[in-house]
C-alpha cells in the first residue's frame, strides 16, 4: 500500500513484509437530501488494514485483512455494508511475477490468483476506492502485461464479494459475518493502455482502449437484474505537470440486457443503451504552489422513458466516483448515473506534505423523468425540471510525521435547485453540507 514497513527489515525475514493503517474519521451531514431523511446525521468511523506478503521468488502470496466499524450512527442514517464490515478477508491471493508478457519482446506479465482487490487507469471503470469505509474485492483471474516504454495490458475475470453484515440491527452492532462470493455475478474485462501515443509530437499524451462486461444470473442467497452488459470504451490524457496543459477524455457506451427490478416474477427484458463521457482540459503553472485550474464535464445518460423496454440510465457498477464529483459515504449527492455536471476545478500543492482542492458543479439531471440515483428521488413527468443543484467540493491533507501520519479535513455542500425542491417527497431546507476530519496512520 506504499506505507513503510510495521517492522524494520532486520526484525523480519526478506520475503516477508508486514504494512498497513489504522484511520479514524468523524463526518456529520446536516439536512440529509435523501428520500424519506430529514436532519443531520453522523458517524465516528474506524477503519484498519493489515496487508502481508510472503515472496517467496517465483510465487508472491498475498493476505489483506480489512477491519471497518462505524458508531455515532442513529436509526436516520444511511448505514450499509459499504461503511460497516468487521474484521474480515480482503486479499487473500497467490502472484506469479515472472512471467512471459502478451505485448511482444521483452513484455512481462504476472498472474493473480484468489480475492483481489482491482484497480486500473482513471478508475471510473474500476476502483479499489479509498475513501470509503470499506474496501471491495473480488475473487478470480487478473492477468498483467507490460513493457518497459511503460504500455499495459489488464486482463481479468472475476466475482464481486458481497459484503456482510448488511441488516441494519447487525450493522448498527458492528456484528461479525463473514463475507462470500457472489457467484451469479461475473465481471470480465481487457484494458490497453498505451504510453507516448503521439511521441515527441504530443509528450506524455496517452491513450487506452478497453471493454467491461457484467454477467448476472439470480441465485438462491442472490436475487439480480439478470443484467449481461458489454461496454467498450477508450481514454486519450497527458497527467498535469508545471508548465503544460493537461486534458482527460474517456466515453463508453453500454449495451445488452436487463431486467427492471431483482423481483423473481419480472420476466421482461428491456434493452441497455447506455453511456457516459469524462472531458476535462487543464493548465498548471510553473509557481511554487503549483496551482492547477481545470475545466471538466461529467455525462452520464439518464432513461428517457420509463415506461418502453429500453434502459437508458448509466449505472455506475465497480469505478470511482469521488475523484471527479464529491466526497462521498453519507454525502456523495452526484454518481455518474443520470447525470450532466460541468463544473471547474482548483488545486494546489506547494510541497510534498501539503495539498489542497476545490470543485464546483452545476449539477442536472440528463433526463428529468429519470432517478436522482443517489437521493432515490423522481418526477416520472418530468415537471420538476433537471437542476439539481451548485455542488461544491473541498479537502486539504497534510503529513503531519512524512510518510506515518497524515490529516485531512474536507467539506461539501449542495445548494438545492429546482429538481431538489419541487420533486415529489424531495428534501427540506435550502441545501446540504457535509464536512468530515480523519487521521491515517500507516505502519
């Protein structure tokens, strides 16, 4: 996890290291948006990673224990399995290193086996999110290439791990329960990732070409959608850096089949056209605080019509969303789903101990007769309109001990627009605000 070891290398053998943290964060929301919420809400969140590795040459294996409670909480918050899992298995896998790579002469490749967690390129795809309480893994086959001019190839196919305990009663209780397999989910994808695409004409510029898929099937323990999604898509960038402009482009498109609702008794398949779109283009200067300025917008399609046998809303399924759109557990009022939010952004890093940044979106809805998916919140007719509402994002992080210890504050708030006020059972007040302390210790 990048952290320094929990011993030093002479107190343990050289094929095995030992890292992890332990991160303590309080976070209180007043006027919660979310449908049939009213109030403020807050949380006291403890979250520990052990992370062991034996090496052993040909053969690395992994074990990755995840440790996530919650408490402050009352019967109004929105508590799941995504801010609670007791002491459980994250990782537990065996990784072959050395092996011939899939990209010609001299590519090399390395083979994980058992449950992973997964992350590749911007992570809107795919994320090992960190923000979160807890951390999702997978269990599976992840195959990787590369070269050394820096091109990548990600091969993989897995299951998602659902998360337990996920009752309320045993999530206010931070009870222990094991988590398991879902074994009706299958989640496949090949992601190429190609450095200096245009050379010396464009330096740094690169681009990717990908395809996910998501295969569902219902289970006795799991009821599904019976979702099967093909989703081919591509991403050009070139990573901020003083002096030069930067920019981020990366669509998809989604199609396939699915049904309305998990109930056993739908029978109707509705077909999946679907679609999103990041663009961002930036410029950093050559200052001491290296102030960034971007501009961006995020597009995720919304379902038009309820009411035909087409599914058009774009379901954010395994990516990241805090990155680009808000911070996230009890707030993260945006999700790329339904969704048109072009916005700006600003940061800063004067040293390597200290960053800051600012976002702003103005959020709307892509069709207005579809969810407001995070606040659980529609007008089927439409005549609430589309705007959400200003969106505004903050946070700053310093290492207080460099490497061991770092705070970080961060805040949010969301000034509601017309959807937010006029929609049927939508929330009170003028808006919400979120803000939130945490300390992360790594060992």
């Amino acid at each position: 996890m990048g952290s320094a070891p929990i011993y030093a290398q002479s107190e343990t053998p050289d094929w095995l290291s030992v890292h992890g943290e332990s991160r303590v964060r309080y976070q209180s929301t007043q006027n919660q948006f979310r449908v049939n919420r009213s109030g403020g809400d807050q949380l006291l969140l403890f979250r520990t990673l052990v992370d062991i590795k034996a090496d052993t040459g040909p053969i690395t294996f992994g074990l990755e224990l995840q440790d996530s409670r919650a408490y402050l909480d009352d019967s109004g918050t929105p508590l799941t399995s995504s801010t609670v899992n007791p002491l459980d298995i994250l990782q537990l896998y065996s990784r072959i290193d050395a092996l011939p790579g899939l990209l010609g002469a001299g590519s090399k490749g390395k083979l994980t086996l058992g449950r992973q967690t997964v992350s590749i390129g911007s992570k809107r795809q795919i994320e090992r999110a960190d923000f979160g309480n807890v951390i999702k893994s997978y269990t599976g086959a992840y195959f990787q290439s590369e070269t050394t001019n820096g091109d990548e190839l990600h091969l993989f196919y897995v299951v998602p791990i659902g998360r337990f305990p996920s009752s309320r009663s045993e999530l206010d209780d931070n009870a222990l329960s094991g988590d398991e397999e879902q074994w009706g989910r299958r989640i496949w994808a090949a992601h190429y990732r190609r450095a200096d695409l245009l050379g010396e004409r464009v330096p740094g510029l690169w681009g990717e070409a990908f395809v996910y898929g998501l295969n569902e099937r219902d289970k006795d323990t799991l009821q599904t959608p019976n979702r099967s999604y093909i989703a081919p898509g591509a991403r050009i960038y070139r990573l901020a850096a003083p002096g030069q402009w930067d920019i981020d482009l990366e669509g998809s498109f989604r199609h396939g089949t699915r049904k309305a609702s998990s109930a056993a008794s739908d029978q109707n398949d509705l077909d999946v056209r679907a679609s999103m779109l990041f663009a961002s283009i930036g410029y950093t200067w050559d200052a001491p605080w290296r102030p960034h300025l971007a501009f961006e917008y995020y597009y995720a399609s919304g379902d038009n019509d309820p009411t035909d046998d087409i599914f058009g809303q774009h379901e954010r399924l395994f990516g990241g969303r805090r990155t680009d759109l808000n911070n996230t557990s009890t707030f993260g009022p945006l999700t790329p789903a339904n969704l048109s939010a072009p916005g700006v952004r600003f940061e800063i890093k004067p040293n390597d101990r200290w960053d800051a940044r600012l976002y702003y979106h103005a959020a709307h809805l892509d069709s207005a007769s579809d969810s407001w998916v995070v606040a659980k919140l529609r007008d089927p007719s439409g005549n609430s309109g589309r705007f959400i509402g200003h969106e505004i994002d903050a946070r700053a992080r310093y290492w207080v001990v460099p490497k061991t210890l770092r705070l970080e504050v961060g805040g949010s708030g969301l000034i509601f627009g017309r959807f937010a006020k006029t929609v049927p059972n939508g929330p009170s007040g003028n808006g919400s605000v979120f803000g939130f302390v945490q300390m992360t210790y790594s060992f």
